[in-house]
C-alpha cells in the first residue's frame, strides 16, 4: 500500500483513500467516487478492525464479502486496495494505543467503552501506511468523523479528512453493512430511526429548538419500532456535547437503538441535512 501511494505521489498524483471494514454497498461506493473527485489515485482499505470490537459484539459475524467487494471496488475505479489479516497490523507484541479525549467520551462511549480507541488506533497506522492523502469518511457515523478530525488535527497526521453526507435508502434507511443482518420484518420496523429524524428535522424547520421536545418526537417513534434505545441525543455538532435545553442553528441529533442481535445508529444534522 505504501509502495503503491508513494508512487502515485512520485508521478504527482493527489491521493485519495477510503477505509473500510469491508461488505461494501452503495454508501462506501459513493465515498470511493468522492475519493476520485477530490484525487487522482483512489486507495481503499477492507480490515474488520479486531480492536474496535467489544467483548460481546459482532465480530465474529461480522459480514465478510472479500470477492465481491474487490469487483465492486475495481467497477468504481479503484487503484489499489489494502486488505491486511489481523496479525499484520497488530504483531504478538503490538503494545500502542491512540487515545483521543473529548470527542470519544460522549454518545457511543458509554454502550461501547473502549470503541474509539480501537478506530483512532487503526486509522492512525493506516494513515501512516498511505501517506499524505485525502481520506473520506462517512457521516453515517458522525462521532467517528468528528473523532478522526480530531485525531489528524491533534496528531498533524498528513491528511484531510473529509465528511461524506449519508447515504440511504429511497426510503429513509442508511446502509449499513448489518443492514443483512435484518429480518424482512426488522427491515420494516428499521424504518422508525428515519421516520423520528424527519419528524425532528419538520419540527426543527417550523422553528422548535427546545432539546426535549425534538428528542421525544425521535425517541417516539423508535420506541415504538425498535426492541431497546441506547440513547436518542441533542448535541453541538462540532463538540459533540449534549444540548440541555435550547438548540442552535444546527444541531445533531444521533440515536443508536437495538432490533433483536441487530444494533443501528443514524443521526442527522438538523438546520442542515435533508431527510
Ligand atoms: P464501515 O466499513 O461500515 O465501518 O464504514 C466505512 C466507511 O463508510 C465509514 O467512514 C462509514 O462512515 C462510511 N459509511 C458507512 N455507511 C455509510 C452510509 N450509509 N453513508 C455514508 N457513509 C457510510
């Protein structure tokens, strides 16, 4: 991988990269086609990151669709992919790990400790490997952008990182890899995340700021859908900080929410995103 940027930098070519754990669709897709705008060679990365993975998570399931993805990559133009085993990043006696405060400790810290470390750590040393690049990132999961920002920002790790919109279905799902782990009757009942976030963001378009209240519009119709609600959250959307009682002129509002062995997250910046 190294080999293959330093080249593309040699010839004087922007290099684009796109890290990912792999079972892509159309929403890692569209940030290999961002990638290609903003660059001249496109580098994707397919690692199921062992360290960002909780003691009870998935990923022992976790999809894994390595032929296809490679098709899909090469299909959009793809320069070079990068798709270690475990043991290559992380050697029997790898001791380091990148902590970032602040941004980690909020929304997603306290249902799985020990996440953002696993993420900072991984595009840290994936980061070195590329160079100086472009690297895109999904708004999908909000959190994990701001925290990476950070972490470039903080590190002067030679990047610029970017945020790509989420990308979803024509009716309101973002694609997500465990979207297949959904049932076709979860599939339905996914919906509700969507549905709370356009209720929020009409509410927020009519001129409601009050915290609470667009929270419960959300956590209504989750509630009403999903088997079990780790957090429906009001947040700056730059520090990530909860809003406690009146929202600004954007405000995030991100929930992560259980259908059976199936956990999903989903957020959208209200005062801004279109849902
Ligand atoms: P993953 O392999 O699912 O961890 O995601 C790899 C990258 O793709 C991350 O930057 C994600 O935020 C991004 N991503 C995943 N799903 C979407 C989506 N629906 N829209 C935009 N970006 C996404």
């Amino acid at each position: 991988m190294r080999e293959a940027c330093d080249g593309a930098r040699a010839r004087g070519l922007r290099v684009g990269f796109v890290p990912t754990m792999g079972a892509l669709h159309e929403g890692h897709l569209r940030l290999l086609d961002e990638a290609r705008r903003r660059a001249d060679f496109v580098a994707l990365s397919i690692f199921v990151n062992p360290l960002q993975f909780g003691p009870k998570e998935d990923l022992a399931r976790y999809p894994r669709t390595f032929d296809a993805d490679v098709t899909n990559a090469r299909e959009r133009g793809v320069d070079v992919v990068f798709a270690p085993h475990a043991e290559e990043l992380y050697p029997p006696a790898f001791s380091t790990k990148v902590r970032v405060e602040g941004v980690t400790e909020v929304l997603e810290a306290s249902f799985r400790p020990g996440h953002f470390e696993g993420v900072t750590t991984v595009v840290t040393k994936l980061l070195n490997i590329v160079g100086p690049c472009t690297a895109i990132f999904g708004r999908k999961d909000y959190q994990q952008w701001k925290v990476v920002e950070r972490l470039a920002r903080d590190l002067d790790l030679p990047a610029e990182i970017i945020g790509h919109p989420t990308v979803r279905e024509p009716d309101g799902l973002a694609l997500s890899s465990r979207n297949r782990y959904l049932a076709p009757e979860e599939r339905v009942r996914a919906l509700g995340i969507s549905r709370g976030l356009r209720e929020a963001s009409r509410l927020f378009d009519g001129g409601e700021r009050r915290a609470r209240i667009l929270e419960e519009a959300v956590r209504e119709q989750v509630v009403a859908t999903f088997d079990r609600v780790d957090y429906v959250s009001i947040a700056d959307p730059e520090t990530l900080q909860p809003v406690e009682a009146a929202a600004g002129e954007r405000a995030l509002i991100a929930v992560a929410a259980h259908l059976g062995k199936t956990r999903l997250i989903d957020n959208a910046v209200l005062g801004e995103d279109r849902l």
